[in-house]
C-alpha cells in the first residue's frame, strides 16, 4: 500500500471531525424519534455511554486533525467541546420530544476527560 501524504491525512481527518460534530448536533438538535431507522438508545442507558463515547472519539478526532503538541491549545479544544455539548442540551428544552438532562452534560464531560488522560500515553506519530 502506498504511503498518504500527510497534507491528505490532514485534510481528510478535519473533514471526519467536522462531520462527527455534524453528527453531534443532528442527533443532539433535532426530534428523529419518528424516524424508523434510528431506534431510542434507553438500551444503553438514556444514552449515558454514547455520550461518553461520543465526545471521546471527538477528542480523538480533534487531535488527530489539529495535532496536540501544545496541551494549553488542546484543553481550550476540549473545554469548547463541553461547552458545545451544554449549549446542545440547554438547546433541547423547547425541542418537541427532547429533554435537558444534566447527566449527558456530566457524560459529555467524562468523554473528553477519559480522552484528554488517554491521550497523555498515545505515542505521538511523528
């Protein structure tokens, strides 16, 4: 296999992040509970843990799109990342069908907490 030029990478891993948070706020902003393709997450637990798996891979995906060679850069991302994620949550009150529920806010956090200690021991690609 050939080797991708690292200005690709680059591109093509800001266009993932851009999408997840694309993806992010669809499934935080908008009442898709008529829709039949998409089923309720109570299965995993009001969607506690896809909330923390879903702000993680935003962390990871931020970091391999922006790189993370200054920590002071990467904690200001992360804490955008949070806050993001309470504005989607206070957001949802007036939505039809969707609640203000403070323990995704508390998920949200601990996905980009868990991502933020995990990445202390990622080798970092040179």
């Amino acid at each position: 296999m050939g080797h991708i030029p690292k200005s690709n990478f680059n591109l093509f891993t800001k266009i993932l992040f851009f999408l997840w948070l694309s993806a992010i706020t669809f499934i935080s902003l908008v009442d898709y509970s008529s829709i039949g393709a998409i089923t309720s997450t109570k299965a995993f637990g009001s969607g506690f843990w896809l909330h923390i798996a879903g702000y993680f891979v935003a962390g990871v995906l931020f970091s391999m799109a922006f790189g993370r060679t200054r920590q002071k850069w990467m904690l200001i991302a992360l804490i955008a990342l949070f806050l993001l994620g309470v504005l989607f949550e206070v957001v949802q009150i007036p939505i039809p069908k969707r609640t203000f529920n403070p323990n995704d806010i508390v998920a949200n956090g601990l996905g980009l907490a868990g991502f933020y200690v995990w990445q202390k021991f990622w080798p970092k690609r040179e």
